[in-house]
C-alpha cells in the first residue's frame, strides 16, 4: 500500500464562506433583530400598562405612570405601586 485513503471525500479548503455560512448569518441576525424588537416591545407596553396604585389607605385603583418627573410649579401626590415602585400623580385641590 502507498498509504493513501481510498474513497476518501474531498474536503473544501476550511477558510471558504460556504452559502449555507451566509444563510445562517442572516438567520442568526434576523432573530437577533427580532428578539432585541420584542424585548424593547415588552418594556414599552410594561411602562404604559395600567398598575395598582396605593395612594392612601383608602384609595387604591389603578394608574398608568407617567413618563420623567413632574413639572417643578405642580404639586404632586406620591403613591406606591404593587411593584413597589413610588409613582407621582397631579395633586387635585
């Protein structure tokens, strides 16, 4: 024998970009894309979603926070939310 492999199948240099390495590139990236979209969805909707409110404690309903800090001329109740975050409201007078 000479020593060498008979029926052997003929390998492709490694460093060649094969199209089957660009369809997973673009699948890859898509749902990267698509899952950085739903997450950046989910924290949209969690932020304007209706959350129960203590105001007092009498009064609990529920309130969507507003977004940033109130204006510094208004006067403003705070409350606690179920998550226990303090959120603020307009004060009614």
């Amino acid at each position: 024998m000479n020593g060498k492999i008979q029926n052997s199948p003929i390998r492709p240099p490694r460093n060649t970009l094969q199209p089957h390495h660009i369809r997973h590139i673009i699948s890859g990236t898509l749902v990267f894309l698509l899952g950085i979209a739903a997450n950046e969805g989910l924290m949209h909707l969690r932020r304007h979603w209706p959350r129960h409110v203590r105001w007092t404690s009498t009064e609990q309903r529920d309130y969507v926070v507003p977004v940033g800090l109130p204006p510094t001329n208004v006067l403003v109740e705070t409350g606690i939310a179920e998550d226990g975050t303090v959120v603020w409201r307009p004060r009614k007078e």
